[in-house]
C-alpha cells in the first residue's frame, strides 16, 4: 500500500506547530515509498474545501521546524454537522478524491480536533476509505486525553523566563512607594499558561508573589492583602494574571465582544495593576506579551519541540497503520527523570472539551500553584535549542511551498465568502 | 599610586548594566595593585549617602554579566545643586572619604551624567582629589555624545526580533475581517526603540508596517489610509508605536500623571489598536512587552553586551589616568564593518540632554525608518550569547556580596526618608 497524505494547520499558532509539520514531512520521507506524496491545504479546511493545496516536497525541514507561525497558514473555521450542511462535506470528499487524499492530518487544539471526529464519522458514512488523524497543538494546555499539548511548553517557558528576568529588574530599583508588576497571560478560560510563571520562584519571595488564574475566582481582598505585605518587605509585588480571570459570580473581571459572538480577553492585568497602584499609591507596569507568547521561536522548549516533532510523525505511523479518529496524544511516564510516548486517544473522547487546571494544581489560598503544579510543569520547559540567526534575528523558513493546480471547480454554496479568504495568497 | 573605586547603578535597568559592573571589576582584577578595593553602592547614590556599601571581592564575574537588572540595585534620585543643598554634598564626600574612595564611577543615563557633573564640579570646588566618571546605559539610546548606549542594542534586538517572529504569526492566520497588531514599546520622549523594529522588516510587506515615533506627530488620516491598503493586501497589518507618540499639537496620546510630577507613558499602543480595529472592524491584538524588552537577558546582542563590559573596563582606566568628569562613551568608526571604539566626552557637555532620532532616520511619510537609520540600527542587534540555564531558566548571579560595616553616623537632614531605603536589604 502507498498513500497521499494531506496536512493542514488550524487554530492559534504556536512556536513550534511548524515541527509538527517538519515531524510529518520527515516521516515521510522516513517511510520511503510507502508514502507517494504530503499534500498541505492552504489555511486549514478552509483550503481543503477551496482546493488550496500545496505540494510539500523540497521543504528544508530544520528551517521549518525552527520556524514560528504555521506556513500553511491557519483557519478558526468549524465545519457545521454533516446533517446541516452535507452539500460541504461533498466538497471536502470531492477534493480529496481529486487529489486521491489517503488520510488527512489535522494539526490543531480542541476544535480542530471536533473536525477530526466529525470528518472522520462522515467518511464512515459513506463508506469513504478516509483515515482522519488529530495532531494536537495549542499554547493553552486544554486538551482532554493529552498530558501536555505541543507549543505550551514553549509558551510556557518563554513566560516563565520572562518572569524570572524581570524578577531581577523589579529587585534592582529602590522604591519608597513601592512598585506593583502585572504580567498577564493568555489561556482564555484556562490558568495552564499563567501557572507555568511559579516555575520562575524558586527561591523565597521570587517573582511571582501570586499567580491568578481562571479556576479560582479572584479574591480581590486577598489579593490586597498579601500585596501590602509583600510591598512592606520587598518594596514590589509581582503578579501573573491569566486574561480570563474570574470574579465571585462567574463573570469574567474583562473581555470585548467582537460583534461576531466570539468573547476576546484582554485587560485584566491591567485592571488588576490599576487596583492594587491606586489602593496602595504605588508605581505599577503591567507586561501584555500577546503573541510573543506565542511565537518566540527562539526560546523554545527542548521538551516541547521534540514532541511537537514526535507528534507529527506519529501521525503518519497511524496513517500508515489505519488507525482513523484518533490523535497523537502525548502520555507522561514518569516526572522526575521526565518520560513520556505518543498515545493514541480517540477524537470524538476529547474533542471540543476544555481541560482546566485540576484544583490540585493550586494552593489552598487560591493565589499559587502548588508544588503538585510544579511538578508536573518542571519538565515541560526543560532544555534549550540552538538558534540559527542571521543580521541579529533569527532565521526562518521562507520559502514559499508550491501551489497545486486545481482540478475541480470553484467551491459556491454556504459559506463560500469563508472558503474563498483560503484562496487567498 | 593605588586606588578604591566606587561603582554605583542608577536609573532603569538593562539586560547588560551588570556586564558593565563586571566589566568594572574584571578591568580592577586585571590592573592588579594599581587597585586596591572596589566598592559598590547599594541604591546608586543614595546608598553613598546612605554609606550602604558592598565588598565587590569574589564575585563569579561570568555569572554577574549574564544578568539582567543591577545586582547592587539602582535608584532615580537626582542630586540637588549643591548651592541649594551644601549639606548633602558635605555627607557624599564625609563617606567618600570614611572609606577612601579615589573615584565614583557612576552607571546610568541622562539624569545620572548629570550627578557625575556636579560631584566632579563640587569635588573641584572643594579642591577635593574624587574622580567622577559616567559609565552610560539606558535602553532608551538618548545619551547626547554616544553613538549608541550600552543596554539599547540589547533591547532593540529583543523588540525587533519579537516582531519579527510576530509577523510569521500573523501571515498564518485567515481571516476575513483582518487583524490589527500593535507592539507598544519604552523610549519615553524618544523612538530609538521603536525604530530598532523596522529590522524585522527584510522583505517586501513584513511587519512591522509602520513605526509611529515621539519625533514625528502622527497623523491618524495616514496611518488609517496605509491600514486600510494593508488590510486589503494582506489580511494584516503591523504597527510598532512608541509609548510616547505625539499629535500634531506636541502633546502626547498616552499619559497619566502619578502625582509625583513626573509624567508616566503607557497605553498608546492600545489606543492606536482600538482606533484601526474600530475604523476597520477587524481583529486587534496589542503587545506591551514592559520590563521584559528591557530584562530579556537571554536574548542580547552580542555587541551590546561587549560594549557594556567595554565602558565599564574604559572606566577604570580613565579613573587610573586620573581623567575626571568624563563618559566613557562608545564612537562608531565604521558603519560596515562595523567598528567601534571608547572615547570620552565630558559629563558636564552631554548630562541631561535628551537626543532624539535625527529627521533623517525617517522616511518622509513620518511612518517607517529610512535607509540611514536601517544602516545605523543594524549593527547594534547582532550577534547572540550563549545562555547558561538551569531547568529551562537562565542561571543568573544570586550572591548577595557582603556589606561594609558603617564608619559613620546614619544620614539625617534633607531628605533623610528617601536615603533611608537605600538601607534597605
């Protein structure tokens, strides 16, 4: 048996989602003619239902796989259930026969992987021969069935980084009216990224001083009072706040609506810094790291990179062996030396959940992560990778893969003003 | 002739002030009995009054230069005319002397050159021996006399390679709607800093796509026409804005007052991202990388670090030459291959002066940097140093160097409470 694979990328990017690519493209290559040829769609299944296909071959693989963003380019879109709009799911079938797509390869965080389960359960269908396969990614850590989720552990060492280097700045200056730090995080309804900060206090009183997270309600009270006490001994305060921070009742402290019923975070750290500056008349800056979280490609984590490789070529060893509607999931063996596999978990088990921080994870007070927490982050961040640079910046992947002709007409019907942005260069 | 060297930090932080410190202490090592002590200042001058004062003996001088913030901790306390405060020189030079110091060699920016001004003028109008020289450093580039201030090369790499990893980020996602980024960056009345991003931009319609500056007022009719041609070309569009950009009127977008009289940035990155997202109705996501862009030690430029290390060292010989009220300021002999040289200027010439981006760093449209500022940007980010880490974080220097016993009495009389947190730990 030879196959076609087609890859495609979707959701938030992450530093090393382009080593999931690389890990496809280099298994591969590795399985020699057992593989006739990998495909990757242009913006996710956008460009699969557009018929936006690139041809993989010829890919430097070290470059890619150094490479932040997703060269394929990504898409937010969910596919509706079949039984709504089934003339969709005849286009993506019809695309793939076109280009004979033995297996699809979809690399992405919890709705990405909701289309996984439902591609696949269409293709069952039908009685198409489709094999469907979920490589997870997301800097959020929210994936059900996955111990740990490539490109959080870059994020998460990238913040922890940040926090420990500040921790020495915020020590340095003297102060008689005290200075509060914010550095706020995203996650969105999820404390993953924000905890891995606790990884940079490591001595007494290092930064940071607390750690607010969506899993516990914020108590602004508390988190007054340990602030005054930390103002009075050190002179500064430093805390992490995950965007999606909760009050009492539920309500997150600060999110836009976007008009598209989607809920976007953004501003809790500095509302938090607001708080705590004008109670105790003090200096405050608050650190909003945005995407930077999300792309600092030169500051990967060793651990994190060699899973998001693993994950990828796993993938294709489960091409290979048939397994459909499953993902690559990582599987911890054992913390302390570090070890862990790949693991097969069932799409439909896990897709579109939310896993949040377990409340072991945090201390009592709500206001840390506990050593529990550590434990399991520790080994997440561990390890550094060289970085080619060129001109003082690093050096990425820029070539452009090629375009595949079309074979089919345009895509027209429901949704084709979304489908058509895939078109797009 | 032998000598005691007082070394002090002052003013915010950099990623490589502490290389300057080791800098200091590997030239006082290397010039063997011509230098008896060094000594360190807790809290810049205010630990000179407050006779706080550090043995520098057997600190680990690899560890120390790959630190960020300042080990013997800073502060922005700027001495008053001694005409105004006669006292408070009588209490500098009664410590000076309590522990013989033969020179004061004093680390910081603009308002620090200008205390290395006037203790030299008090010390010559007193007939007293101190030599005072100026070790610069700010991350805001804006010494008078400097081609470039050690602790700016550093943070100008971070902020442009953060953008530059940003715009792989944002080339992946589709999007109908589009997406503003905007990255805030420091630099108070001066764009050295935001300007040092426009090197992530190599290629035709990399981010960041403009790079708004104090020295130009921005023109919200331009920057809304070049978004909106952005948008519609590429989905995205990059802005680089100085937290101190200016309308036409001079007054700056973003400030708040902290009842202090000094006058805070902060927020006109955020401004800019709601005016384009709201015009537009598109995405916005807005980065304020803070104290990370000024604290990223495990991301600096090679030369800047060599440039600190070189000051401090210059400082000490100067102070050998008995050279007095001098800057040990960096000379550019060649833009490329770039060349550089130590060579001092007088405190007194360049102290609290402010230099901004000359008109010619700047394209004519006021948004983007010109060729001649690409020329004289790039040579300050290259270059990387290894980074010695520790469970996924940098090791930094954690000693605390020993404390010298007090030979006089603590300090009281005008603005005692401020001296007295230099006795803080």
């Amino acid at each position: 048996m030879t196959m076609n694979l087609l890859y495609a990328q979707a959701g938030g990017m992450t530093a090393v989602i382009n080593a999931s690519a690389a890990g496809v493209l280099a298994e591969a290559r590795a399985q020699g003619p057992r593989i006739r040829a990998v495909l990757a769609a242009r913006y996710g299944i956008l460009g699969v239902l557009a018929e936006s296909l690139h041809d993989c071959g010829g890919i430097d693989l070290d470059a890619l796989a150094a490479t932040p963003g997703g060269i394929f380019g990504s898409c937010r879109f969910n596919m509706p259930p079949e039984a709504e709009q089934p003339a969709l799911y005849d286009r993506l079938f019809a695309v793939l026969d076109a280009h004979r797509i033995d297996a699809l390869l979809y690399n992405g965080g919890n709705g990405s992987l909701e289309i996984v389960a439902k591609v696949s359960a269409a293709a069952r269908r039908r009685g198409h021969p489709l094999i469907c396969i979920g490589i997870p990614k997301t800097i959020d850590n929210d994936i059900e069935g996955c111990d740990c989720c490539p490109g959080y552990g870059s994020a998460a060492k990238y913040l922890a980084s940040s926090m420990y280097e500040v921790c020495r700045d915020l020590a340095s200056m003297s102060s008689r009216k005290g200075r509060i730090f914010v550095m706020e995080t995203m996650g969105r309804n999820v404390g993953w990224l924000a905890a891995a900060t606790a990884l940079a206090a490591r001595e007494t009183d290092e930064a940071p001083h607390m750690v607010l997270v969506p899993e516990m309600p914020f108590d602004e009270q508390a988190i007054l009072a340990r602030a005054e006490t930390l103002l009075s001994r050190l002179g500064y305060c430093a805390i992490t706040v995950a965007e999606g921070i909760r009050r009492a009742d539920g309500s997150p402290l600060m999110t836009r609506s976007h008009g598209d019923g989607h809920i976007r975070f953004g501003g809790a750290g500095g509302e938090i810094a607001r708080l705590l500056s004008e109670t105790f008349d003090c200096h405050r800056h608050c650190a909003a790291p945005d995407y930077l979280q999300r792309s600092a490609a030169h500051w990967v984590s060793a651990v994190d990179h060699a899973q998001a490789l693993a994950v990828g070529r796993a993938a294709v060893r489960y091409a290979l062996e048939g397994r459909d509607g499953i993902v690559a999931a990582i599987r911890r063996l054992d913390d302390e030396p570090y070890r862990w596999d790949i693991s097969p978990v069932e799409a439909a088990a896990v897709a579109n959940l939310e896993r949040r921080l377990p409340p072991s994870f945090i201390t009592a007070d709500g206001m840390q992560v506990s050593e529990a927490g550590r434990r399991y982050l520790a080994p997440l961040i561990a390890g550094e990778r060289a970085v080619p640079c060129s001109g003082g910046l690093p050096v990425h992947y820029r070539g452009k893969p090629p375009r595949l002709e079309r074979r089919l007409p345009p895509y027209t019907g429901w949704a084709e003003d979304i489908v058509r942005t895939a078109q797009r260069n």
